[in-house]
C-alpha cells in the first residue's frame, strides 16, 4: 500500500501569485478576518441610506432621447413655477354623495396642509374651496368625490417627498370620518408605494436567500460548520459592498434604487458558488495533506484562478453596461460589477482565513488527522484516522477545482 506524500510548500505549482496570496493569508489569518471585519463595521457606520442616494424616479431609466423626457423638460420651460404636475392628489370618496360634513372635513385637511404641522415642504394646494374655479375638474358630477391637490418644494421619489406623503396619509388615517374614504395618490404617491414595495423586496429576498444558502450548503456538506464560512464571507462581503455601493452614488454615481434587490441575490449566490469550489477543492486536498496550511495553499493555486476568470467575466458584463442608453442597465450594470470585485476579494481572502483557522474542524464531525494551522498556532485537532466522506452532490475531481 502506497502512502500520499504532499508537496512540499514551495514546489513550482504553487509558487504562483494565488499560492503566494494564500500563504499570506494562512500565515496572518486571524489579521485578515479582523481587517474584513473592521472594514464592514467602518464602512456601514459612514456610508448613506441606500435610499437618499439611489435613484428611484422611473424617468431615469428611460433613454437620454426618450419623447416623454424631452416632452417634459418642454413643459418645465414653458411653466418653471408649476408646482402641481408631480404632486400627489387626496381622494376623498363616499359610497353615496359626499354629506356636508365630508365636506367640512376636506375643508380642515386643507388648513392642516397649509398650517404649521404639515410637512415643511408642501408648498401649495388646490381645491374646490380654495380654487372653486377648478371645481368642476376637481369634483366628481355625481357628487361622489372630490380632489385635493398638494404641490410640494422637492421632486417625487426623493426621500423628504416619500416622508411628506407619509405624514399626510397617517394624518389622514387618524382624522378621517366613518365611511369616508380618503386616499392619497398621484406622482407623490405612487413614489412612497415604490420605495416601500422596494424596501419590502428587499427584506423578503434577504431572508429567502439565506435560508436557501443554509439548505444548500447543509445538503452539500453534511455538516453544520461547513455552512458557516460561506455564510460569514458572503455576510461580510455584501455588507462592504453595499456601503461601497452606496458611497459611490453619493458621489455621483447613477445607482437605481432596486440595485440592493439584485445586490443581495448576486453576493449570495456568486459568494456561495466561489466558496463551494474552495470547500470542494480543500475538503478533497485534506485526504492527501496533513496540514491545513499546505492543503489551502494548494487549494488556492488550482481554485483560485479559476474563480477569478468567472468573475472576471461577470465583472466586464456588468460593468460595460454603464455606456447603456437604457437608464436600468446603465443605474445597475456598474453597481453590480462593484458588488461582484468585493465578492471575489472576500472569497479569494476571507475564506482562505477561515478554512486556516478551522481546518478539519471545518467539515466536523467528519474528522481528518490534521491540525489547524492559524497565525503560526495549531494543534492536533483528530484522531489520525480520516473518516470517510458521504457523496458530494457537485463534481470534485482531482484535475478540476
């Protein structure tokens, strides 16, 4: 019976820059996960809301030379001061025709929008009783609604706009009469209802991700910490991409306000898809190596490059396109190519550090008889026995990562 030697640390096929940067990893591991983690922190703490500095109008995404875009900036001339063709329009209905006191009560909204406790920002509004010559546009024929119609100083979609119609509908909520129905529409709100489906998008896709990564990951590994390092990196990564994300349209870059839906989807599955090949690749090297550190360098050398001609490739896609007339490949292809960078530094970097740190422990309770090299400190971690692996459910030849 013929025992597996492993190569030595410095043999030609791992000399390369991906078993350098390994080795590096390897030897400060505990170093690389405080400066991911450190990183994450800082950048979270400074960077803006995702929503004050994306773009949520749905007129950015249309082409530079769109009829409606040049039809509008027409009108912006011709009517600099008009106030009232985005604003949002409260629709008071009654099942039968509105009663006298619907009619008080219209009467008082419109003293509260202009009064002192309204919104800073509402700057004008218009109704039957205010403008009665606007009142057969404002007031239906048969007596069963009327409108009323708030300008405001900021442009839809901006956060303090979605803010003003917030106020404006939970100010209605809480004074409206029985049987009076009160609802607050037009540009203005039709922003607030999108930045809230968004927001609502994004919490629902977070959670369905991660509970898919864990089903995954604990179907394929068959342990319940193998999950945790892919969970870990791809967790740090999205957090710094994000705030980089979100830092680079405060400066000004274009950034649509759904690229955190995609975001979210994109880290989590290109971060678990690299860290897959990487846990393969080193769960099979384990066998053959009695060192974490020789056996991750080793992993690093073959895996390495080819995680980073995949990402390389989705880097280039996303990122040309930002020359897109299409506003909505143009406000997400380059945040998206940001996203996919930081990804590929965490799995080329994070990921590394933890399998150095965790070795065998790694795949537990599978055992290996190795011991985790970390920082220069390790110990025996096994029995010198290796306990036999059940199938893995995704390729991992020995010529193949």
């Amino acid at each position: 019976m013929t025992t597996s030697h492993p190569r030595p640390l410095d043999s030609p096929n791992i000399r390369s820059g991906w078993g350098r940067l390994a080795s590096f990893v390897a030897g400060h591991a505990k170093a690389t996960i405080l400066l991911w983690v450190t990183l994450a922190a800082f950048l979270t703490a400074v960077a803006p809301q995702f929503a004050d500095v994306t773009v949520q109008d749905q007129s950015a995404f249309l082409g530079r030379g769109a009829p409606s875009l040049a039809a509008a900036e027409r009108i912006k001339e011709l009517w600099p001061r008009e106030e009232f063709n985005e604003a949002a329009i409260v629709v008071l209905s009654r099942r039968g025709r509105l009663q006298d006191r619907d009619r008080q009560y219209a009467r008082r909204l419109e003293s509260w929008l202009n009064g002192p406790r309204a919104p800073r920002n509402v700057s004008v509004t218009v109704s039957p009783f205010s403008r009665p010559q606007f009142r057969d546009i404002l007031v239906a024929r048969n007596g069963r609604a009327m409108l009323v119609v708030v300008g405001f100083t900021t442009a839809p979609f901006e956060p303090a706009t979605n803010e003003a119609v917030a106020r404006i509908r939970q100010h209605v909520g809480s004074s409206q009469r029985r049987g009076l129905s009160v609802h607050v529409t037009g540009t203005a709100g039709i922003g607030l209802d999108q930045d809230t489906a968004i927001d609502r998008a994004v919490h629902r896709t977070t959670i369905i991700t991660l509970v898919l990564v864990i089903v995954i990951l604990l179907w394929v590994f068959r342990s319940p910490v193998a999950p945790l390092v892919p969970l870990m990196t791809i967790g740090l990564a999205y957090l710094v991409a994000r705030s980089v994300v979100a830092l680079l349209a405060e400066a000004g870059l274009e950034v649509s306000s759904i690229v955190e839906t995609f975001m979210v989807v994109f880290v989590f599955g290109a971060g678990t898809d690299y860290c897959l090949f990487i846990l393969a690749r080193f769960r099979e090297e384990l066998g053959h190596r009695p060192e974490p550190r020789r056996t991750l360098v080793v992993t690093m050398t073959v895996v390495g490059a080819v995680i980073a001609s995949s990402a390389a490739t989705v880097i280039a896609a996303f990122a040309t396109q930002g020359i897109a007339d299409f506003g909505m490949f143009r406000t997400t292809g380059p945040a998206l190519a940001v996203a996919t960078v930081v990804t590929l530094l965490a799995g080329q970097t994070l990921t590394p550090a933890f399998l150095s740190l965790l070795g065998g422990r790694t795949f537990w309770p599978h055992r290996f008889g190795v011991k985790a090299v970390g920082d220069g400190e390790g110990g025996p971690l096994a029995t010198p026995k290796e306990e036999e692996f059940p199938a893995m459910p995704v390729g991992s030849s020995r010529g193949s990562p």
